[in-house]
C-alpha cells in the first residue's frame, strides 16, 4: 500500500518559506481558520497530482514569477520566488521504501513515462470542496440541472478508455467534439468511409457514458438509501451528442458536433420532482451530490497498489449535525474508502470536535493551522494536535501542576461526555458539572447490568401476543433447593435448571470481574474529584504534588480504556438548568464499596420479582 509520508512546501500560495509536515502514512484532519493555509494544502495536492497528466512547460508555468498564473507566494522577495517548489515523500508499507517526487521550475519527475505512479495517483484520487460540490445543483430555478458540463470539467479526465487510442473519455471527447474536417474544401459525405466511421465513434461515446452514468446512478442511490437513509432515488437523463444534425427549419446540416445533456431525474418519496433544485432543501440537495461524488469515485477504483487519496475542504458547510454523522460514517467504514488515505480539512471548529471523538487517533495525524505575523508579513502556523491527556502528561513533566491538573479535568469530562452522548447528539451543550457527569455514568453502568441481568433471564419469544419465559415462576423456586434428587421434577425441568444455574455462575463471575475494576476507577474518581480535577482547589494555600498529579493521570487513562468500548444504551440528555438558577446536583455520590458481595437467593429473588 502507498501512502503520503510527507509533504514539504515552499513558497507556494499561503506557504511562506519552507514548511513540512509529516503524515507518517497516516489519515490527516486539519482544523484551520479561514487565511491559515488550509486551502493551500488542498491545492498543492491537487497541483501536484495534476502535473502528472501536463507537460513539463505547463508545470513550470506555475512556478514561474514571470508567468501570470504562476502559485508563489505573494510576499516573498524576488530572490526566493525562483526556488518554490512542493515535494512528496511516498512509502510503500509493505516494503518500508520511499520515494520523493518534486514539482518546481527546474525539477519535474511526476510525469515521466517510466515512472507513472504520480499518474495512476492522480486518475484514483479525489478531491471534492464545497464550491464543487454545488456546482450539481447551483442551477436557477427557470433552468433544469444539466450535468454536462460538471463531467466535462472535473470527470471525464479520470474515466479510463482502454477500448480507444485515446487513454481516457477526455481526450476522446476533445477528438469527437472538434468534428470533421473539409478534404479539398469539402466535408466528408455521409456515405463515405471517414463519415461512417466518425459517426460509429460517437456512437461508442454514447454508449460509454450511458453505461457509466447508469453505474453511477445506481451506486448514488445505494449511498442515499442506505448511508444517507434518504427516501430518494435518482436517476440520470442522458440526451445523446450528435454530429452533423439538421440545421432548424432547414434541409441542410450543421457540421458540428452538439454535446450531450446530462439531466437528474428526482424521485422523492414515491413522487417525481421536476425540478428538485427549487423543491429540496440544500442539506438533501447537498447528499445527493456528495452521493453521486462518492459514487463516481467508486467508478474510478483502481486495484493497484498506487496511491489513493481523498482530499475533502470544508465540505459540510450546508449539512445539519445529523447529515455530518452520515457522511463521517461513510468516510469512516465504506469498505471502497478504506484504501484511501483520508486528507480532511475544516474551519468549522464544531466539526473538527465531532472528528476528533469519532475517528481511532493511532489512524491520523492532526493538526491545527493559524496564521500570525512577522514584519507586516502574514506567514502559515502549524501545530500538531494534542488531546488534553498528553497535554496534562507534558505539563506534568515541566512542573506545572495546577494547568496539567485543569487538563486532567477536561479529559475526565470528555471521556464521560462520550460514554453519555455517543452519538454526539449534544456537543455544543454542556452537561451541568463533573460531578453530575461522573453520577450519570455510574448510574447507566449500573442499569445496563440490570437490563443484561433481565435480558439473560426474562423472556425470549412471544406467542398469541403473549410473552413465554423461558423459566416458569414455579420452576425458578426450585433453584436453590436440591433439584436433582426432586423426584417432581422430569429431565426437561431439571436440564433448564442446569443452564440456569450455569447462566447465573457465568453471569456473577462477569459481573464481579468488571465491577471490582469499576468500583476502583470511580471511587478513586470521587477521591480525586475535589482535590485535583477542581479549579477553585488551585488556589487554595495547599500545594497539588507531583504524586497526587501523577496518580491523577494514570487514573484518567484508565477510565479512558474502560470505557472505551462502552457506550449508554439509551438516549442520556444534559441536565436543563436554568440562567438565573445557581443549585447542586441534588443526588451527589452514592456511598459506593469496593466489598463487593453478591448472593444467589438475591439474584432468584429479582428474578422473581421481575416474573411475578
């Protein structure tokens, strides 16, 4: 597998100077303010990329202080223009090998012919913003959604023609469009050979299209139906490109070749929607588009082991926080992205938050783009992200109790926020307080062990509308008693007996290997509570010490493993407190043991109750 090692800029766009960053193979999330560089990276990726299918003149021309559209920074001296450039480090996983290819005015090796890696990169990847994103459905409301021009422009390029001599639909397109030629000043006729055999080329680009717009179709109302769980279904209308057409109103012909017309038929909820760019809101408007990319992607799949990326720029600016899940879920688990390494940029802090708590971070590398000033000169900022574990851990090595015990306190609320919001339903409201939180989370601990005691032993079918427990009321009595030597009792009742008994020395065994580790993280959390993970104990006359501090970090490392994999089985909102109210939790902590003493006539006693 090939990925992204590192990249290094120099004096392109925002980039001022020479910057690195290291992607270390992985998924890359950058949080960036708008004027930060964020969009640069995306445009230096797609610029590299992209030089693989140029020449070298139409390379340089970026790089060139004399050319109008060269890329270099705006600020930098005249001296410094001549030496920008951007550079990747490619590693193969599997071999550990890498390889660096350069971009500039005297180095170019992305588009040689013996090395055609960049190439195949380039024809895999994706790159999707929001500008292009609306351009599937930025149409006025008196024009009905043609899609020609959008596969023209940023499609065509990367559909692979292998049954022509030219290499992809583009430049076949480019040969098709330009019509026939007149021989001695005359066109071909249509009964002539270079006639016929002009026309049998349109033909197969027709018939290239349809196919691929019907593979398209059908891969974007997948993604709708079931990722987006959307009731939509679209389809494309494709009206054939033609050459040599009746002029209007007229006997003779026009010579030209006509593009064809792309248009999206839109069914909503069972009903046709004429135009569904006047009828649907911009989020569903903008899961259809994100649907049909996802799918024309999916199209473009390469199996190679070549470099695959998707490079996606405040992409969710329109979708509403249940949309964002959808389209995070897709780029998370499709099976098809797996192989691609993921390059997310955002200046919404709120998304970049919702990433960080649903992403696996041994996955990605993140970081935070700013901009500052030095001499008048606006210059790029980078930060690698931390999380406030390693920032405490950091701080704690440099002495600084009171701020690293802070960041204690923001991970603890975090890792509980999580465990009670694991949908992300609520990020941008608080939950009243930490103690309430570490409350809540014991509380729910606590009740899924009920509901998994009530579901091993409660009831597992119904008939006539009737719920039938697997153990009668009558045979339950009989557990704790001598049930094998009760002559009243047949094979059939004992044997459930067993599997009872069983089933509650399974259970209990569970139950006490994971509450022993529970009772001991949230009784130490109560321990720490006021002394360390409260602001207002800063600034009390006692010092924290650095065993306290250090005992504290272990700590919120181990409530962060344990619940890890754990999630509240039910919807758990914030507390609504009131502006002007200023009140406690009403229920602060139970008096919880770490004796922990579980006894089996209590347990039938509950299951009883329960049956009864």
């Amino acid at each position: 597998m090939k990925r992204i090692n590192s990249i290094k800029l120099k004096n392109f766009k925002f980039f001022y100077d020479e910057e690195t960053l290291k992607f270390n193979k992985k998924n890359i999330l950058v949080y960036g303010e708008n004027g930060s560089g964020k969009s640069s990276l995306y445009w230096a990726l797609y610029t590299f990329l992209q030089s693989s299918f140029k020449d070298d003149e139409g390379v340089k021309k970026y790089f060139d202080k004399e050319n109008s559209q060269n890329l270099i920074n705006k600020f930098v001296d005249d001296l410094q223009k001549d030496d920008a450039f951007i550079e990747l480090e490619l590693i193969d996983t599997n071999l550990q090998k890498t390889t660096t290819y350069k971009i500039s005015k005297n180095i170019i090796n992305t588009n040689k012919k013996e090395d055609t890696q960049i190439k195949k990169a380039n024809l895999t990847s994706d790159f999707i913003n929001y500008r292009l994103l609306s351009k599937i459905y930025d149409f006025k409301n008196s024009q009905d959604i043609d899609l020609w021009s959008f596969f023209e422009d940023y499609i065509l390029d990367f559909i692979v023609f292998t049954e022509s001599e030219y290499e992809n639909l583009a430049n076949f397109w480019e040969y098709l469009k330009k019509g026939l030629e007149k021989i001695n000043n005359r066109y071909p006729t249509i009964t002539s050979s270079i006639y016929k055999d002009f026309q049998s080329q349109i033909t197969k680009f027709n018939e290239k299209m349809e196919n691929l717009l019907n593979e398209i179709s059908r891969n974007t109302n997948k993604l709708l139906q079931n990722a987006f769980k959307e009731n939509i279904e679209i389809k494309f209308s494709y009206k054939k490109a033609t050459y040599n057409d009746f002029l209007p109103n007229s006997k003779k012909r026009n010579h030209k070749t006509l593009p064809p017309k792309i248009n999206i038929e839109v069914t909503f909820f069972d009903e046709k929607i004429d135009k569904p760019h006047t009828f649907l809101n911009e989020a569903r408007l903008t899961a259809i588009a994100l649907s049909i990319r996802f799918a024309i992607l999916k199209n473009r799949l390469i199996r190679d082991d070549v470099l695959k990326i998707l490079v996606l720029d405040d992409l969710l600016i329109s979708l509403d926080m249940s949309k964002r899940f959808e389209v995070i879920d897709i780029l998370l688990n499709d099976e098809d992205l797996k192989e691609y390494q993921k390059i997310i940029l955002t200046h919404d802090r709120g998304f970049f938050n919702l990433m960080l708590q649903k992403i696996n971070q041994f996955e990605w590398k993140i970081f935070e783009f700013y901009n500052k000033k030095e001499n008048g000169i606006e210059k790029q900022c980078i930060k690698e992200y931390k999380d406030n574990l390693t920032k405490a851990r950091e701080l704690f090595e440099n002495q600084d109790f009171d701020t690293s015990a802070n960041y204690l306190r923001k991970e603890a609320e975090s890792i509980l926020k999580k465990f009670l919001d694991p949908n992300l339903k609520y990020i941008n409201r608080e939950f009243q307080n930490l103690e309430e939180l570490i409350r809540r989370v014991k509380n729910e601990l606590d009740n899924e062990f009920i509901n998994k005691f009530n579901r091993v032993f409660k009831f597992t079918k119904k008939e006539n509308e009737d719920l039938i427990f697997i153990y009668e009321k009558e045979l339950l009595e009989k557990i704790d008693t001598d049930f094998e030597n009760d002559n009243n009792l047949d094979p059939n009742q004992k044997g459930k007996l067993r599997g009872l008994k069983k089933k509650l020395f399974d259970f209990t065994k569970e139950y006490y290997e994971i509450k022993k580790v529970e009772l001991e993280i949230f009784n130490e959390l109560k321990k720490i509570k006021d002394r360390v993970l409260n602001p207002a104990s800063h600034n009390s006359e006692a010092p924290l010490f650095k065993k306290e501090i250090e005992e504290a970090i272990e700590l919120i490392h181990r409530l962060k493993e344990f619940l890890k994999d754990k999630k509240t089985k039910r919807e758990i909102k914030p507390t609504q407190v009131n502006c002007s109210q200023n009140r406690e939790v009403e229920n602060s902590f139970p008096n919880w043991t770490s004796n922990i003493v579980i006894e089996p006539k209590e347990i039938i006693k509950n299951i009883r109750n329960t049956n009864s």
